[in-house]
C-alpha cells in the first residue's frame, strides 16, 4: 500500500512537528515544560507535535530561540539565506573564552583550537546556509565544469 500523498501544507506541518519531538528530546525536555517557556499551554505542544495546528510566528520565533535553531531549520527549509552584514558566530568557542578567568587560559583556549578556527567569520552577502552534502554536491557540480581552472580547488574546501 503506497503512502498518501500530502500537499505542502501538510508536508510542513509534519516536518515541524518532526522537528520538534526531535528538538525537544534533545534537549530533553517535556511538552509542559516547553509550553511553561513559550507561554502556551500544554495542549498547543502536543498539537504542534502531532501536526494537528501550527504555532503562530512569534511561537516558531520563540521555539527557535528555545532551541536555538532558525525558524528555516524548524521549517525544514534546506536552505538557509543570509541578509548582507550578518557574521557567524561560533558561540561555544566565544562562551569558553568569555568564561576564562586568566589570560593564560584565554591563550590556552585559543591555542587548543585549530588554526582554522575563528570566532567569526563575515558571512558575504548572498551566502546561504546549507547541509554539507549539499554545498559539496553543488561545489562538484560548478567546478566539474572547469576542471582545467587552477582555481577549481578554491570553491570545495572542507575542514574538519
């Protein structure tokens, strides 16, 4: 028996609600205590979850920071766009070195991190955010096109 075809809005609601059951394990907390955070009541969780209502904007804004993804990850868009004059911050990095109590161990901290490490990076106008997978497969696909290009390395750099 094939799979019931689901029309966008269906398909959102589900990749939300997936999100959330998943989200929230993570970070193993209950729907009441979400609800307590974002201010609704318990019911309106499950209903998230069981993809029987979607959360209004200013809750998907709150979920987001609750769990500290962006409304795009909790929509499921796989594709993340930035606005011009954004950075990306890693901010367990910046928490460690906010966090230390001497110089020593600032120097320390920054020393252990890989050289190619940054607290953070511009983010150039036009960049998205994306699955690695994706970027690789979209890199390949515009440098297997000039292959001959002493410049073709420079557009697929993995670190890490």
């Amino acid at each position: 028996m094939s799979e019931p075809v689901l029309d966008p809005e269906q398909k959102l609601f589900q990749h939300l609600a997936a999100r959330l059951r998943e989200l929230r394990a993570r970070f193993a907390m209950t729907q009441d205590q979400v609800a307590k955070v974002l201010g609704v009541h318990e019911s309106a969780v499950s209903r998230w979850e069981k993809a029987a209502r979607f959360p209004s904007g200013i809750d998907l804004v709150k979920l987001g920071d609750l769990f500290r993804v962006s409304v795009d990850y909790l929509l499921a868009r796989e594709c993340q766009y930035s606005v011009p004059g954004n950075a990306l911050v890693d901010m367990v990095l910046l928490g460690k070195l906010d966090s230390a109590t001497s110089t020593d161990e600032f120097d320390g901290l920054i020393a252990a991190a890989s050289a190619d490490q940054a607290v953070w990076l511009l983010v150039p106008d036009g960049a998205a955010l994306m699955p690695v997978a994706d970027a690789i497969r979209r890199t390949r696909r515009v440098t297997d096109k000039h292959r001959m290009s002493r410049f073709a390395d420079r557009l697929f750099r993995p670190r890490g």
